[in-house]
C-alpha cells in the first residue's frame, strides 16, 4: 500500500474512518472504515450514490457533521494535525481558512437576506479580524473577478436572488476560496446545474485549482465530472469504500463489480445508438440493517458465499489501486499459487 | 414605492370608513341608553338629553350626522362626562398613559421573547428547550386577569416592593407589574414563534455555508438565522403593538391605571356612544397604520419581498 510513502506531501491523511448517526431506530453506520491520502494539489473524487456516506464523511472532516451523526473512530490528520482532537474553537478557525467547502445547490446555500458583498466579506473577516472593510471589499472582488464574474461592483451590491445558480455557485466558489485554503471540499458542486454550465463550473474549478495548487475532494455522483477534473477516485458503496485507485485505472479496469456496474449504467457519447444502459438490480442497502459481510453482495452479480458472510479485505489490484472483492482476493491467491508451483 | 403607499392609504380610509359604519349600526342596535341608571330620571328630562345630543333623530341621520363631523375632523363630546369633555381631548389625555405602558410591555416582550426562542431553538430537546417551552405555553394559555392577579398577590402589599393601585404613587415601580402582566402574553406567543421560525432557519442550507465559512454560533444564529427567521414575528407584532399601545384593558382595570383600554370598555357600558366611535376608530387607525409599516419593514428584512407586484 502506498499510505506510508512519500508521507511529507500528504495534505489529508484519512484512516479508518468511522462515523454513525444513533437514530431511535439504532446506529447507522454512515462511514464504516474510510482511508485515503490527498496530496497537496491533488483532486480526489468520492462516487457514490445516494445516502453512500460520501456527504458525511467529509462533514467530518469539517467538523460539520449534525447530530445524531458522530464520528466513532478513526483519524483525520491535516497538514500533520489532528483534526478530531481539535477544540470547537478550534475547529471555528480551520474552517473556512484551512479547509473551505461549497455545497450543491448555489440556490438555497447563500443567505437570501444579505448581499453577496457581505457574504464574502464576512468570510474573509472571520478568519482576519485585522484587516479593514475596505480592504476585505477590494479582495472580494478580486475572488469574484477571479471566478469569472463580471461588473464585480454592483454584483456586491445585489442580493442572492438576482443571480442565476451558475453565478451563485462562482460566488460561493469565490467566498470558499477567498481565505486561500489548503483544501476545498465540493460537494456535488454542479449536480443541481444545469450541463452548460456544469462544464462553465468544472471548466473554472480545475483552472482555479491549477493556479492555487490546493487539493480538491470532489463528491459526486457522476462518473462523467469525475472523468473530467479528478486525478483519482475513491468508490463508495454503502458507507464502506470498495474501491479506490487513480482516475485511469477506475474507468480502463474497473477492480469492483459495484464500479463496473456505476460505469456500464453511464450513458457515453461514443456508445452504438442500439446500446443500452445497464441499470445496476436490486436496492440500496437499508443502513439500519446492513448485511453481514460485502454490502454490494445482494446485488453482485458475481456473489460467491463468502461475499455474504465476510467483507473482504483491501488487495492491491495495481500502482495505488486497491479494491475490496472476494473476487480479487481469489485471484491475488492464485497468482500466489502459481508462482510458487512456478 | 409612492403608488403602493398611495394605495395602501387609500385602502385604510376606505377600511376605516367600513369599520366606524359597522360600529355605529353595532352600537345603536344594543339596547339601552346613556341616560339610564338605577334611579331613573323623569321622561321630559330623557327627551331633553336625547334632543340635546341628537339621538331622537332616526338612526340614519344620526349615522349622517355623525360622519359629516367626522370628515370634518369632529369626533363629538363625551356624553357622560361632566362638562361634555371633547373625544379628541379625552383620546388624547388617556392614551399616553397607555401607550407608555404599552410601549415598555411590547419592548421587553419582543426582546425577551426573541431572545428565549432563539435559546429554545438552539437548545432544541435539551431541558431549557422544554423548560421555556413550557413557560411560553402556560403564558399563551393563561388569560391576561390571572397573571395581573398573579402579580397583584405575589408582588403587592405590606412590605412587598409594588404599589397595588397605579395611581397611588409617582415612583417608577408602579410600571413594573402592568409593564409584567401586560408583555407577559405577547412576550410568550413572540418565543414560541421565533422558535418555529429559527428552527426553520437554522435547517436551510445557508447555515450551513456560514458554518463552513468558520463563523462562530453567536455570529450564525443572531446574523443568519434570525434575520430569516424575524418575519413571522414582524407579522405578529404590527397590529400586537397597536393592541398593547391602546390598552389591556383588563391589566388596567386590575391596577386601577387610568388608561385608554378601561375607559373604552366603561364607555360601552355607559352607552356613551361618541367615546365608542371615537376610541374604535383611533384603535382601528392605529392596527391599520401598524400593518403598513410592518409590510414597509418586510421590505427591510427580505430583500427579495416586492411590494408592488403584489394586489
């Protein structure tokens, strides 16, 4: 595994990250053992599909997760610091400063009653108490020229709703980046855009983020977006990561059946017009009672009876790539056998 | 802007109008009238009183009669008083003692209300939560006679720090207990509506952003959320105002206050039928005016409210 090399670089290390939500109905387990690092500029992906825990498990690291959701163990460890170990204060100043965030819909995510002016003011003076209104004014609208919006002036004098949601969203890209954080997480920055203007958003975020070398989480789940603007890609299914390795490997050979499926049920441009989309059977697993052993099981097509007893463990299928299916574990098994009866 | 103010003002003559025509048929339809009492004053005396005010007349040319003064700015005299005192003069020498009651009762109810919702809010499940909850409950539920007596017992009398008659002392703390009793209502329904409103608000999304900005909870709550969350109680609190302003006019029976509210309510049972209109329609003046400054106010909190797109 990779997780030990080139330790220095890393800007997020992620280990065996667990975190439950204790519902009166019993726990939920929304993340159950996630581990990954980011480097500094570096952009993951997190595919998954709804209710998944890709969401939660980076409210934890934002310190944002709501209660009854908490995270039971495990370590986050940014730029070398514990995250979990922080104070609420803390946590207060690394946000927004440290590690930004910006959400999925632009529409509902600003506050309707302020001016974006004062939005982003205001993100700049939680985090510099020194600096002056006029000062902070003139950064603001660096950031919003810098998103690629136009007559900055009087667009820090309107209101939230006398903006488009592509507009809306560069403003909050503006005011998460305008502390110049090391990380920004995007969760499902451009699924409530629609496509024009998702390929504006992605076409702004991947040059935001050659020029500021910051290290990006992208949570999506749209297998298309991660292809355009992630380098690698942490599958999740289930609150358990199935699989994880760089972008290439993800889409040219797929280590999952769960992976295999979300790539067979993406339309492509390039498909046969006769073909069709292969909807991946079955439900999603209910989080109160997960199955016992590999959660994708009940809907595997290729489920053995061990996959219904016990989560397989992690194999390197590749150069950082890993993949949790007893599928994998058999083959690296028979590798290991052949070489030695070679 | 101006067309809608325009407008407004036109639609509360027009309101004001309705309500003094619908009070006076109201009023002349109650049997009784001003001049009697226990002993009964002879029948010649009646007639004279009745030719003397104009209530001989039929009751359409007295209502004729009535609103060609009113046009006029004439509200008529009282007819119980001695000496036939001015309505204008008698609004005008009551209701500030009301109103300065009223206006110390709304202010502390507003911010103490606005400030336990938003506690109770924050709190939301955790025993302050239903500790306030259960106060702001009992304050809705309890009329507005049993607090005042509440007071009056606990607070008043030999040795305790409250006057029991309003009048009876010039001291400050003759406010105190008809500020409590007369704010304890508005200030309960004002926690329980800013706690709906603010759990409304803190659940939008826009909270969340300004959580990941790294603001601190003082700055999301009282920035954030309440702002959203002050319509509701904007709402509420136009016409309360004018109703506070005016009189309780049950707190000021209790405490004896020679408010506005009492004597409203003594004019109905005295038939005192000018002191009728003429409170009626300066408390009606008072809602309607409240009401347009509210809706102005929108405005102010919600940018995104236009006035004159609506009817």
């Amino acid at each position: 595994m990779s997780e030990h090399t080139e330790q220095k670089e890393n800007l997020l290390e992620v280990r065996d990250l667990h975190v439950s939500f204790f519902t009166p109905a019993g726990e939920v387990k929304a993340v159950s053992g996630i581990s990954y690092d980011l480097k500094y500029d570096e952009v993951m992906g997190i595919v998954g599909e709804s209710g998944s825990g890709k969401s939660q498990e980076a409210y934890a690291i934002m310190g944002l997760l709501q209660s009854p959701g908490k995270v039971i163990g495990g370590s986050i460890t940014f730029e070398g610091e514990d995250v979990l170990s922080k104070s609420r204060t803390e946590m207060t100043a690394f946000r927004g400063s440290r590690a930004a965030m910006i959400f999925q819909n632009p529409m509902t995510s600003l506050n309707p009653v302020y001016t974006i002016g004062n939005q982003l003011i205001e993100a700049l003076r939680a985090h510099d108490k020194s600096i002056s209104k006029e000062e902070a004014g003139k950064r603001a609208m660096e950031m919003l020229t810098m998103v690629g919006i136009n007559n900055v002036q009087q667009r820090m004098k309107q209101y939230p709703h006398e903006l488009s949601g592509g507009m809306r969203q560069r403003v909050m890209i503006a005011m998460g980046l305008i502390c110049h954080p090391k990380l920004l997480i995007a969760d499902e920055p451009t699924t409530a855009l629609d496509v024009t203007i998702q390929a504006q958003i992605l076409e702004l975020m991947k040059s935001l983020q050659k020029q500021t070398h910051m290290g990006i989480i992208f949570i999506t789940h749209n297998l298309g977006v991660v292809a355009e603007i992630c380098d690698k890609v942490c599958v999740m299914y289930a609150g358990k990561m199935v699989e994880q390795g760089p972008v290439d490997d993800i889409f040219y050979s797929p280590a999952h059946p769960y992976t295999e499926g979300l790539l067979r049920s993406m339309p492509r441009v390039d498909a046969d017009s006769h073909e069709r989309l292969i909807p991946i059977e079955g439900t999603p697993v209910d989080m109160l009672n997960p199955p016992e052993g590999c959660p994708f099981a009940p809907r595997c097509p290729y489920a053995m009876k061990v996959c219904l007893q016990k989560m397989p463990p992690y194999v390197d299928v590749g150069e950082d790539h890993r993949s949790a299916c007893w599928l994998r574990v058999q083959e690296a098994l028979e590798k290991k056998e052949g070489k030695n009866d070679g | 802007m101006a067309k809608y103010i325009l407008k407004r003002v036109l639609m509360a003559l027009l309101t004001i109008f309705a309500i003094a025509s619908l009070t006076f048929f109201l009023m002349k339809a109650i049997p009784g009238n001003p001049f009697l009492s226990e002993k009964n004053p002879p029948q010649s005396v009646i007639d004279n009183l009745n030719a003397k005010y104009g209530l001989d007349k039929s009751v359409p040319e007295q209502y004729v009669m009535y609103m060609n003064n009113l046009i006029h700015g004439d509200l008529g005299v009282s007819i119980k008083t001695q000496k036939n005192y001015p309505v204008a003069r008698i609004i005008t020498e009551m209701f500030p003692t009301s109103a300065k009651i009223g206006a110390i009762a709304i202010s502390w109810a507003v911010i103490v209300g606005v400030l336990l919702g938003c506690i109770s809010a924050y709190y939301r499940g955790k025993a302050a939560d239903s500790a306030l909850r259960v106060v702001s409950t009992l304050g809705i539920s309890m009329p507005g006679f049993v607090v005042a007596t509440l007071l009056l017992l606990l607070l008043c009398g030999d040795g305790k720090p409250f006057p029991v008659l309003f009048t009876s002392t010039t001291s400050w703390r003759r406010y105190v207990l008809p500020c409590l009793a007369l704010g304890f209502y508005p200030m309960c329904y004002i926690a329980r509506q800013t706690r709906t409103s603010m759990l409304d608000a803190l659940g939008q999304e826009y909270i969340k952003t300004a959580r990941a900005k790294g603001l601190n909870t003082k700055r999301i709550v009282l920035k954030h959320a309440l702002r959203n969350a002050f319509i509701p109680v904007l709402t509420y609190l136009g016409p309360q105002i004018a109703f506070t302003l005016t009189g309780g006019f049950v707190v000021e029976k209790v405490f004896s206050i020679p408010g506005l509210g009492r004597y409203f309510v003594q004019a109905i049972t005295n038939r005192d039928y000018p002191v009728i209109m003429g409170t009626t329609i300066f408390l009606a003046s008072f809602v309607i005016i409240m009401n347009l400054i509210v809706d102005l106010l929108y405005k102010v909190v919600d940018p995104r409210i236009d006035l004159t797109k609506e009817g």
